[in-house]
C-alpha cells in the first residue's frame, strides 16, 4: 500500500534538491502523466504491448522541457510534494490501470561521487540519470522501499534523474532515495536471512560492508580485539 495524501501545484520550473541526504526519501518531484500504455496501440490488452511501452523513452530525458509530447499528445509536467515517503500515483492521478508516469528531479552534487540509490515502485520501473538508462524492472508488485538497489554516479553539479513507473492494476506509485552505508548493511543482512545469495552478491559488490551497524539484536562479524595474545573479554580487570 502507499500513501493517500499529496498536493500537487502548477509550476514550471524543474525540483531541485541541494545534494540528497543518505536515507532521506525523495519526496518532491515534478510528474508527468498519465499516460495510457495502450495510447496509438492496435489491441488493447495485449501484454506485448505493455512491456513495449515500458520499453519506449518516448521524449528527451536529459533536457528538461516544461511541456512534452508523448505519442501525439502533450502533458506539462507538475510539482509533486508527497507527504509520505511511498509517493502515491493514485492519489495524484486517481486509479488508473495500464498507464505509466514520469517523475524528474535535479539534483545538484558538490562533487563527483558513485553513490547507491534505493527504489521501490508499484508496478514497473525504469531510471535515467542524465539521459542514460541505469536501472529497469519488468515486475508486478506492491511498493516497497530499496526493492531495488541501483549503483548510480553522479557528476559535480546538476544531475537530472528520471523514473517512469508503470502500472498495471490497483496501487501505483514508487520510492527513491540514497541509501547509507547503514541501509545497505540491513539489505545484506535481510538479503542473507532469505537465501537471496544473488542479491547478497549484488550488495557485496555496491560495497555494502556486513560489519556496518546494522541495528539492535543484529551482531556484525567483527574479530574480537586480542591483548597479549588474551582475549579481552577473560583479561583480569583492576
Ligand atoms: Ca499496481
């Protein structure tokens, strides 16, 4: 399930956010839709045509362009600000089944630096950065945050970060945010606990680090400190 509650003004100028802070949900962006997947399609209802249109980066998502045409019709994009951390789509554009929407953001970086997003979407997703598509998932399934763990650099200065989810029934809506080193960690550990080994590796290798704080009951595996070859736990105390 995801949030009901989202305002949403009529504005056209881009949403920037001044760096993201780790673990902080992004909750403002500008969103464009919605747009019906079978928009210009022969057979409604047709499964191929869902995923070509999942498939399909319509206009430029490099340059911002405050109104933008998409298979012959033109939306003008909307500052969303969403009180919960699980953007709700359905609360923006009412219930829509087959239809995909856009979600932009600027951010501008201090500095170069490679990064872990997490994001979570309901149905499908795909995410540009700077116009290069660095992320997509063809799945059916509720929103949830970090179901995805994208590694992502971003450049000095400002960086555009595009998502499109796409809907097939019932909920519609996603999540992003930077993950710390911390949330990484809890995605290992939680990974490990469901024998998810793919994803273990996958996080291993973003540089999630097991002996990270990973919370109250959670111990990390770290080598007891040894004094004169004693561990410190039997050493006499004063
Ligand atoms: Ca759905």
């Amino acid at each position: 399930m995801v949030g009901t509650s989202q305002a949403r003004h009529h504005v056209c100028w881009p949403v920037t956010y001044e760096s993201l802070k780790p673990d902080e949900f992004m909750t403002k962006w500008l969103v464009l839709g919605p747009i019906s997947v079978f928009e210009g399609q022969p057979e409604p209802g047709n499964p191929d045509a869902q995923k070509k249109s999942f498939d399909a980066a319509p206009f430029s998502l490099e340059h911002f362009q405050p109104k933008t045409v998409v298979v012959g019709n033109e939306y003008t994009w909307t500052v969303l600000r969403s009180e919960s951390n699980l953007v709700d789509l359905v609360g923006v554009f009412g219930p829509k089944e087959y239809v995909a929407a856009y979600a932009w953001a600027q951010i501008d970086m201090p500095q170069e630096g490679r990064v872990v997003l997490g994001v979570g979407s309901d149905d499908a997703v795909k995410v540009w950065l700077n116009g290069e598509l660095v992320h997509e998932n063809w799945t059916q399934r509720a929103a949830s945050p970090d179901s995805d763990v994208v590694p992502v650099t971003f450049k000095k200065g400002p960086n555009q970060l595009v998502l499109k989810i796409q809907n097939g029934h019932g909920d519609w809506g996603f999540a992003c945010r930077l993950m710390s080193p911390q949330s990484l960690a809890k995605g290992l550990v939680a990974a490990a606990g469901r024998g998810k080994l793919d994803t273990v590796k996958q996080l291993l290798g973003y540089g999630a680090d097991v002996n990270a704080c990973v919370g109250p009951g959670l111990f990390p595996a770290r080598p007891k400190p040894r004094h004169h070859g004693i561990p410190t736990d039997r050493r006499a105390r004063p």
